[in-house]
C-alpha cells in the first residue's frame, strides 16, 4: 500500500520534471511521451494483484449469473433484443457483403409460384429439356392429392432421374430416423432433408447438417437436400462435407437476391414456360425449384431470418426464401468457404485478456481520477465495444475464423460494476486478514 | 532485356484495353432484342452479352443487366442501346471491410432519432390498413370519358405514394391486355397532344397511368373524335341556341354543354372565350377557374 503511494508520489515528481524542458523537446519525442504515459495507464495497475483478483470476481459473477436458474431476462428489452444476435450478423447484413456482387451462375432459381402439382411437373419437365445436370425440387408434396396431378408428377419424377426431392427430417414411431413428407418419395428416389436446425421460425438461420445419423442405426443416414444436390453436381465438392455426419456446420452466406442486389439468377415460371430463358443459363447447371418471391418484401411465404437481415436485432420480418438459403450453402461448399470457430477456450482465454487489461485501466482511473472514473469507463466501453467487434469482423473476412466476442464485451461490461464490490470485499479481507490491497478503506 | 520489357508492357496495356465488359441479362419485360454480329433475336433471360451487342427495348419494355458480375443496373426506356455505352457502369465499389464498417458506425451514432409522427411526410406513407382495389394512382371520374377533337388538354391523376415517375399506357380497343404506347412521365399529368401521334382520329382508346414499375387495371376511355364528327356536334349545339343570346352567354353555354358531352379540350376553349367576353363577369370567371383547377390545367 504505502509503497504504491511512494511510486505514485515518485511518479508525479518526474513528470513534473519532465515537463519543464517539454518546449525545447522534437515533436516525435513529445508524441512518444504521451504515448507512453497513455499506455501506462492501462499497465501500471496491470500486474497489482487487485486487477488479477477483480478479473477473476468478474468470471465468477458471470457463472453464477448464469447458473441462475430463473430468466431474469423475462422483461430486459435488451436481451429480448439481443437474443438471437451474433456481432458477425453486422458483417452480413451492412459491412461485409457491400462489395461483392457476384453471380453464382451454377445455380438457377426457378419459382414456382403458386402453381399445384400438374404446374410444378410441368416447370419440372421444361427445365429438363435445357439439359440441367441436377435439379432440386424444395416443395415438400405431403400426401395424395388430385389422382390426375398426383400421376403426372410421379410420371415426371421417375422420367427425372437427376431431380432431387425435398424431404423432412424426422423420427417415425418407433424412433427411426426418416425422410418424411412427400408422397412421391420412393425407394429409387432421390431425396434430401430441407428442414434447417432452429428451435423457432423466429430465429435466424446460422448452422446445418450436411448429414444426420439415426441415433440406434449408424447405417441409416439422411443427407441434406444440399449434400444431394452437391453428389450429383459436383463430386470434388461433395467429398468435403461427406464425412461431416452428424456435424453442425455454420453457414456462410454469400449471396443474396433483392432488389437491389441479385446474386442467383430467379426466373419467373412464365419467363421458363414462353422459352424466354437462354439455354445456356440451364444447361448442365444446378435448376433449384421453389416458391421464391425475393423481389417482394411483404411476401413472406417460406422465407427465413438470416444473418443477411439488414435489422440484425430487434423486430424485423424473415429476409430470405428458403431456396436462397440452400442456394448459398451449396456455393459455400463448392467455394471451399466455410468458416472455422475459435474454440470456447479460445474465446475464454481472449475474454481474460480483454478483461485484465480493462480492469487495469478501470482501477488507474478509479483511484487516481476517480472523479473521470464514470466518464472513461463508459468511454472506453463504447471505444472497446467498436474495437473488439471491427477486429472479430476483420479475422472473420481474412482469415474466415470465427472468433466470439460476446463474453470479451461482456466482461466488459461487468468490469466497472465488480470494482465496487471487489473494493468493498477487499477493504473487508485486509481488515480481517491483513489481505494486501491497493483500496483504502472508504477511498471515496 | 529492356526491348522485351517493352514489349511485354504493350502487350500487355493492348490486351487491358481491349477487355470487354461481360453482360448477363437478369431479368426483362415487354418486348426486346438483341442484336449480335448483326443478327436480331429474342432477348432472354441468363443470356450473357458483351459490349458489342445491341439491346432494342420497345416501347414499355424495360432490361436489368449485370455488368462483369459487379455492378447491376436497368433501362427502363425504349430505344437501342449500344452496350458499350454502359462500360462505366460497370465498376463496382471497392471499399475495405474495415472502410464500410467505420462508415456504418459513424453513420449509426450520427443518425438523428425523430419522433415518430413528427416526419410528416414519413407519417402519411405509413400503412393503415388493407386496401380493397385501390391502388397509389387515383385519376378523376370527370376523365372516365373523354372525347378529344383537338387543341391542348392534360389527361391527370394524383398519387398517394412517393413515386418520381409514371407510366402512361394507351390500348386499343382489342386488345386491353397490352399496351401499345407507353411512355414515362414525372408530372401528374400528360397533354393529349403527346399521344396525339399514336392515335388515329375517329377511334377509340384506353389509358391509364401507374407508378413506375406498378400496374394500374383502372382504364379509361379517349375518344380521338375526327374532325366531321366534332362539327356535327357542334351544329346540335349551336342548334338549342335560344333566342337573344350574347355572344359571352352562348359562349358559356356552349361549353358547358361540351362539358357535358366530354368534349372538355373545347369546353376550355369555350369557357375562355366566355371570360374573354364578358371579363367583368364573376360566374365566367370563377367557373373557368373552377375548371381549370378540377383539370389540373396552369
């Protein structure tokens, strides 16, 4: 304690005295001394065992904050708010994404509009004539219907051998895994699961399975209407997520289509159906078709929250079709764009670090400025928050690893809150055991 | 050495400035073509085009293209257009991540929170609630018919939505499904002389008027009268003259009987010569005013 003081006493003395020759002094010389005397507001308090002890109280605030069993978030508009937010979604949906406009000419949307069986076999059996090398049809054909229509899309489905159907994944009765819903699925079909992993219809699309193992028989699995597609189209492509059974991978969007950017080409069914599409933009290509209204905001029909949203948090409506997102994660594997997570003790470890240092820089200006404490903490939160998540954003697009950042500002966050109670807690240690600190009692 | 530098760099600059741009035709409406190595054919969609070709948009057609994968943009005008003429709109941005992020943060923390209600303008475009064959362009039941023998007369609307520009469509009697002239606008109104061109006198037509880029099924009729049948008109009305009728009176009865008729290029015509007569009169005045103003007619 007394020895802080004389450090502090000694300090203040030399830079007195460096002070007084500051006229005469080269300007990169000033610049390097206030430089230096910034940086030392953030190491000189860095190494005290009160800023190690602080950062630990914060983690522990954090875990028993989370073991709370009650969501105390119940009313926190914030954390409604924020409930289904990731920092990156600012990379998606504003920061990332402006500059590219590409076309993934591999793939070609077809809408289906709001025709019934006998119109999408017939959108089907067109498409065909252009030579595609796969197509996919993302409508799940639940039941029997019309005995006329139901015939001729059997017919056009076993014509077809290059179409993929969409199926659900699920569990029948007896817990076995399997595709459901469409009546036309048949053991010589092919089929994928076009159901994404999210507990509501509320929450953004951020992850899927290439492949879903059965739980009891590790022969049976189902592959994703994607992982399909991918088989047929590309076999080099297909190879990388092969073994990905049972993995949740994140998927990276790439592509969008709205009337401002149109990254897949979306053909209307009359445009198909009067040849008013060249053939060149069909052949051999992947024919995607679904109900695909991304030029009609309002048209909410089978569309998804995703990342691309241009409201990241708070109340918005879905943003994109289901096909566009399946379209971007087949560009995402044949690209080779996926991304890598830093692992939870990556995270953590990074969390650490951010906390020490801020809790440094927090207690320097709690006991030497404490009148400016408030006004540098919340600062400093916004600057850091700024930075931390302008530098997840930069790892992210150069080296596509996802590192994040919520419990770094988190910690962040709870630092200004814990020296209060660390402050009380470790004038109560020294009083009873003569614990060290560099807290006086009732310092302010 | 330094003759193959040379070499190598003129090689190089010729082949830079030989690259063309590459244009995918994203999506099209109305009819349009495109002519390539001097051969027309039929625009269609997913082709790609380089900047030789030529692009012919008929009336009421319109092209989005997208231009080396980069930049996109749409010509919503007949005409024929050289695609080389569009090379500039081929750049794309190429700011940094981190220039976007920094432009987004700042823009967040300088954007002004408004009071809901106090932008006015913001306030009237809100929904509402549903509606029931309306659509953003009203145009006045007095225009539901109108018979047109000459001189200047504006066919108007008003829009309750923000639009910049309108689409005026004319179609023949046969065929209501297609329209045979279109042509944009950024007034409220279009002369009927600008359609003049298009229409033969002594037959009928439909118009109507649409935001751009909506559709309008409310159509109405313009009646291009000819010359003879206009006079016969004229004769039934000059015909009812009562007797000692001034010259302002049979004036003013004249057009409000070829206001009736929905004759209203010369009821106008009528109504100012009233005015002009009897200048002194309030109810010429006022009623040629009142006209005026109903027609949207400065």
């Amino acid at each position: 304690m007394s020895d802080h003081h004389e450090n502090s006493d000694h300090n203040a003395e030399s830079h007195q005295k460096s002070n007084e020759p500051n006229k005469k002094r080269p300007f990169h010389k000033l610049i390097g001394h206030h430089a230096k005397k910034a940086g030392s507001k953030f190491t000189k308090y860095l190494t005290e065992r009160d800023t190690i002890f602080a950062t630990v109280w914060v983690f522990i605030f954090i875990i028993l904050l989370g073991k709370i069993p009650l969501n105390l978030g119940v009313l926190n508009p914030l954390k409604l708010g924020l409930k289904d937010f990731d920092f990156n979604d600012v990379y998606y949906s504003h920061v990332g994404n402006e500059q590219r406009n590409d076309i993934d000419k591999n793939i070609i949307v077809i809408n289906i509009g709001d025709a019934n069986r006998e119109g999408i076999a017939m959108l089907v059996e067109k498409a065909a004539s252009y030579n595609p090398k796969v197509m996919g049809l993302d409508v799940l054909l639940d039941g029997e219907r019309d005995p006329t229509q139901d015939s001729i899309m059997r017919e056009v489905i076993n014509k077809n051998k290059n179409l993929i159907l969409a199926v659900k994944y699920q569990e029948d009765s007896n817990g076995k895994l399997i595709g459901g819903h469409n009546f036309f699925k048949t053991d010589s079909s092919l089929f994928g699961f076009v159901n994404f992993p999210y507990n509501s219809e509320a929450e953004s699309i951020r992850y899927y399975y290439p492949f879903k193992k059965d739980a009891h028989d590790q022969h049976n699995i189902l592959p994703s209407f994607t992982s399909a597609i991918l088989k047929l189209y590309d076999s080099n492509a297909y190879k990388r997520v092969e073994k990905m059974v049972d993995k949740k991978v994140t998927i990276v969007y790439s592509r969008k289509v709205t009337e401002k950017k149109k990254q897949y080409l979306v053909v209307e069914p009359e445009t198909l159906m009067s040849d008013g599409v060249d053939s060149s933009a069909l052949n051999g290509k992947i024919v995607l078709f679904a109900y695909a209204t991304p030029f009609n905001p309002m048209d909410i029909e089978d569309k998804k929250f995703t990342p691309m949203n241009e409201k990241y948090a708070g109340k918005s409506i879905p943003d994109m079709n289901g096909i566009i997102v399946h379209a971007n994660i087949i560009s995402m594997v044949m690209e080779d764009n996926f991304i890598k997570k830093v692992p939870a003790w990556g995270n953590l470890l990074l969390a650490i670090l951010v906390c020490w240092l801020h809790m440094s820089f927090f207690i320097h200006y709690y006991l030497e400025s404490h009148i400016w404490f408030h006004l540098a903490a919340k600062i400093a939160q916004v600057l850091s928050a700024i930075f931390f998540i302008w530098l997840g954003i930069e790892i992210y697009t150069r080296y596509h690893v996802k590192v994040d950042m919520k419990l770094s500002l988190v910690t962040i966050a709870l630092a200004v809150d814990v020296i209060y109670f660390y402050e009380a807690w470790a004038v109560w240690f020294h009083r009873k055991s003569g614990y060290k600190t560099v807290f006086k009692p009732h310092h302010h | 050495m330094k003759k193959l530098s040379i070499l190598f760099f003129l090689v190089m600059f010729s082949s830079l400035s030989y690259a063309q741009s590459q244009f995918m035709l994203y999506s099209m409406k109305g009819n349009v073509s495109v002519v390539e190595n001097n051969v027309t054919s039929k625009a269609k969609v997913g082709k790609m085009l380089d900047s030789k070709a030529i692009l012919k948009i008929a009336n009421g057609g319109s092209v989005t293209l997208v231009c080396n994968e980069a930049a996109m943009f749409s010509i919503v005008k007949a005409g024929n257009y050289p695609l080389s003429k569009f090379n500039d709109s081929c750049q794309a941005g190429r700011s940094s991540v981190s220039a976007n992020y920094v432009k987004y943060v700042w823009a967040q923390m300088t954007k002004a929170s408004v009071d809901a209600g106090s932008n006015r303008k913001a306030y009237m475009n809100t929904v509402g609630a549903v509606t029931r064959n309306v659509n953003n362009i009203w145009i006045d039941s007095k225009l539901d018919t109108v018979n047109y023998a000459g001189g200047d007369f504006p066919l108007s609307w008003k829009c309750y939505s923000e639009a910049k520009e309108f689409e005026v469509q004319l179609y023949t009697q046969d065929n209501i499904a297609t329209p045979f002239f279109s042509t944009y606008v950024t007034k409220l109104k279009i002369n009927i002389p600008d359609l003049v061109a298009k229409m033969k006198p002594g037959n009928s037509y439909f118009w109507n008027a649409a935001v751009k880029g909506e559709m309008n099924d409310d159509l109405k009729v313009l009646n291009y009268v000819s010359k003879e049948k206009f006079d016969e008109v004229i004769n039934i009305i000059n015909n009812q003259k009562p007797g000692g009728e001034a010259p302002a009176e049979e004036a003013y009865r004249t057009a409000f009987m070829l206001e009736d008729a929905h004759y209203l290029a010369d009821a106008l015509k009528y109504y100012s010569k009233a005015a002009q007569l009897e200048p002194n009169s309030i109810l010429y005045r006022s009623t040629l005013m009142s006209f005026k103003k109903d027609y949207e007619i400065k």
